[in-house]
C-alpha cells in the first residue's frame, strides 16, 4: 500500500527498523510508538497535520510494513 512519507530503515543490529520521518530535524523531536506489531501508518494522518513546532519520527514496533528481524 503506497504511503505519501518516505520510508526509511536504519539497521539496529538485531532488527532492521522502518520509519518515517516529517518537519524540520532542528526542531523539538516527537517520536511516536505504535502498539506492538503495528506501524507508524498507524500515525500518517496525524504526523501530516500542521504541526509547526515539531520533527515527527513514527517506527513500526514490528513487522507489518518493512522491519525485519526479531529482537531478543
């Protein structure tokens, strides 16, 4: 399923993580979690609504849509 962010992975050693990221990264950082093997599609919406004053990095906890690995 085609999302409108860019997708990113970062190789954690154990797990490869997916993520998205919006806004400028010299801002204050919000990081959101999703529940357990779910993914930052589950905050696409609200990480594209005006928020000014923040960078917005959502992570996929597990599996769905692009990590790999299980860690230990």
């Amino acid at each position: 399923m085609p999302h409108g962010l860019p997708e990113h992975t970062v190789d954690l050693g154990e797990i490869t993580m997916n993520y998205a990221t919006l806004g400028d990264p010299s801002l204050p950082a919000l990081l959101l979690i999703p529940a357990q093997a779910e993914s930052w599609w589950e905050y696409e919406a609200a990480m594209r609504k005006e928020l000014p004053a923040s960078f917005l990095t959502g992570i996929e906890a597990m599996a769905p849509a692009g990590s790999e690995g299980a860690p230990t």
